[in-house]
C-alpha cells in the first residue's frame, strides 16, 4: 500500500477537497485527479537511489543480522555477463587424443643395454741378454693378431703401480736343498718390495696353508718367512695348490701377481695337467713368475748318474720345468732355473721391472660376439713399414728381446 508524507502537496490538495463538502461534484473530479497524480508520483525507494553520495565507509554502521523468524535471504548482488567472442578470433584446434599406456607382461621392467667390448692387454718388453724393460715404443710399434686378424690399437700407455703379489712356496720335506733354493729365493723377493706393496705368502705341502694375508707390513711377512722350520709331509700337491691360489686371487680386483717358488713336481693332486691349465687359462688380470728349485743339485746328481735311472730322473726334472714354464708364459710371465744364488738379484729385478714397468695396450676386437670363446693373442713389434722392429744397442749391435704378454683371452658370454 501506498504511504504519502503528510506535507505532500497532493496530500494538502485532498484535505482541503474534504473540507469543501458543500462541493461533492468538485470533490470526485478533485478524487479523479488525484488517482492520476499518484501513477506519476515517485516512489520512495527510486527518491532514496537519487541523492547524495553515501558516506564514507569509515562511518557506515555494520550491517545487524537479520532476525531469526526471518525469510531466507537473497543474493541481491550485481549480475556479470561475459563478453562475447570477437567474431574474428581462430578456433582452437582440437586436442589429440592421448596415446594409450603400452604395459609389460606381469608388469616387469626391462632395459636395452649395448656392450662394446674392450681388450687390455699387459705387454713387456724385455732385453734377453740383460732383463731390461724397454722403453720408449709408440702404438705403431706394436701390432695385435687376435685369432690371426690384426687389430686397431686405440691406445698404448706404460703403468708403473704398486703391486699385489702371492708368494707360493714349495715347503716339503722331500729334500733339504730344495728348502734351501726356495728360502733364498723368497728372501730375495722380500728384499725387493717397497712400502707400498701388498703381499700374501702360502706354502704347500699335501694341502696349502696360508701363513699371512695381504699386507704392507714388512715385518709380518719377514715373520712368515722365518716360520719356515721343519716340514711336514713330503708330498708335493702343485696342481691344488696353484689353483686354489688362482681361485682366491680372482676374487681381488685390479692385477695380481703370483711368484711361484717350486720345483714344479706335483705328486698327489686332485686335478690333472689339463684341468689347471685350463684354470690358468681362463684366469684373468693374474700374472704368474716361477722360479725353479734344485737345478744346481740336479746337474750335479744327474752327471754321476748312468743307466735307466738317470734317464727318468731328467725327465721328471725337464718335465717339472716345463709345467712352470707354461704356467708362467700362458699369463704373460718369466719363467727361471737359477743354478746359483748369485743370479737370484738378477732374476728378481727382470721381475720387478717386469711388474713394475709394462705396456697396457688396449684395442676393440673385430670380432665383437659375446659368445664366451677363447681368442687367442700375438703381439708383435713392428717398424713404420710393417717388418719386424730390429733393435740395436750403443754400438750398433743386434739386440735380442722377448714380448711377454697373455696368450689370449675368454670373451664375454653373452648377457642373459
């Protein structure tokens, strides 16, 4: 219902209508009128939007909550509508579907892994006459044949390190000078070792014993040295004990040596001839020395021996001596006989510079098959032109030498 303030013209105009009662027909043109009036008056809510400012904000009253009987209240807010897309902008273009997840059998995770073999192979090159290492050669000067096919050669360096060294040592009571020459012999080698090396020593009899593990400290393998007393057993069991000397050592990484002070007779082994040359064989980064026992005692027996027994005995002796020699040169060794104690220096600094000094050549074989083979290796000295490399000393003298290195190799198998 419609409210008019008491002061509203309109109001006044129909107070003094109702007055004029002695004037009803004045009266109802005067209720006409103001029936029109009131469709054109303004309301009081759109008078109330029309004036001033309201005050600042600092003065407003907070707004009282509403009662609680009453109605729901309404948003009354403004209503933002979007603007329309120019009609000029391009259509996105439509999203690729996703590519579907491509899952392994039983959710396993596979890998894709490319082996490119490479071959090291320690080489020395020694002077036959004085034992020296020779120095100096490039990577021309070499040439590898694996199974007859030459290789590239990717790069040639010379290591000097430290050595891990295994003394095995022949300690039976079969003969007191064979005792004798192996406890010369390994004072000799003790002697050469420097601060920084590591040396086990093992003896053998009918079994192999260990007397100390790997160690720097001289004191401890000198102590194991003087230990050596009395024997026990005469057996001889050289196959066993080589391997497993050879076993223990390929559970230690980077190269490895074995001097092997013995007589090279085996009396009682377990393996045959042929089952440890294929263990020396397949043995890898392990270098063997021998140094042999008795020769001065077998030339001087041998020489006032006649008949069918001398016969035999040398050629246990020869037979002894050439075990130790295929057993050192199969790994890339030196082999001795020394018949005097003199030459044990001699024998001991070839083998010092033949540890300590090498060539690491190293190249990737034609024949990349992971098949597990066994891939035999020459090398050879070479000049610019191909021919064998001639050498000379200071007065132009031809001078003999020897290339130690392996005899080949086993290739990976292939990866399961």
């Amino acid at each position: 219902m419609m409210t008019i303030h008491p002061h509203h013209p309109a109001r006044l105009l129909l107070r003094a209508l109702r007055t004029a009662s002695v004037f009803p027909s004045v009266f109802r043109a005067a209720s006409v009128f103001f029936a029109a009036c009131t469709l054109f008056l303004p309301q009081p809510g759109a008078q109330a939007q029309t004036q001033t400012t309201p005050p600042p904000a600092q003065q407003q009253k907070p707004a009282q909550p509403p009662p609680d009987d009453a109605g729901p209240a309404t948003d009354n807010g403004s209503i933002v509508l979007k603007k329309k897309k120019e009609a000029d902008e391009p259509t996105p273009p439509p999203v690729a579907p996703v590519a579907p997840k491509v899952k392994n059998p039983n959710n396993d995770t596979y890998s894709l892994r490319v082996d490119v073999p490479i071959v090291n192979i320690d080489a020395n090159v020694i002077l036959d006459k004085t034992h020296q290492f020779v120095p100096g050669l490039k990577a021309n000067n070499f040439l590898i044949l694996e199974d007859g096919v030459p290789q590239t050669i990717t790069s040639v360096r010379v290591a000097q390190t430290p050595i891990t060294a295994v003394m095995l040592l022949e300690f039976a009571a079969n003969s007191y000078y064979l005792i004798n020459d192996m406890q010369n012999a390994s004072y000799y080698f003790f002697r050469s070792l420097r601060p920084e090396d590591y040396v086990a020593v093992m003896t053998y009899d009918l079994r192999t014993h260990i007397l100390t593990d790997f160690t720097n400290n001289k004191d401890t393998v000198a102590q194991a040295l003087q230990s050596l007393i009395i024997p026990t057993f005469s057996d001889t069991n050289l196959f066993d004990a080589l391997y497993e000397t050879l076993d223990r050592c390929s559970r230690i990484e980077g190269r490895k040596y074995i001097i092997l002070i013995s007589s090279g007779r085996d009396t009682f082994s377990k393996l045959t001839l042929d089952k440890i040359l294929a263990k020396v064989k397949s043995s890898t980064n392990t270098t063997i020395f021998t140094i042999g026992t008795g020769a001065l005692i077998h030339e001087i027996s041998d020489s006032g021996r006649g008949g069918m027994g001398g016969a035999i005995s040398n050629l246990n002796y020869l037979q002894a001596q050439n075990q130790l020699n295929t057993f050192a040169a199969m790994t890339g060794g030196l082999s001795f006989n020394p018949m005097f104690q003199g030459a044990l220096p001699d024998v001991f600094a070839a083998i010092n510079d033949s540890i300590r000094n090498q060539y690491v050549l190293t190249y990737r074989p034609t024949n990349n098959k992971n098949d597990g083979s066994y891939r035999k290796v020459k090398v050879l000295l070479v000049d610019n032109e191909g021919h064998p490399l001639r050498m000379q000393d200071e007065k132009g003298k031809p001078q003999k030498y020897s290339i130690i290195a392996r005899d080949g190799y086993n290739a990976k198998l292939p990866v399961e």
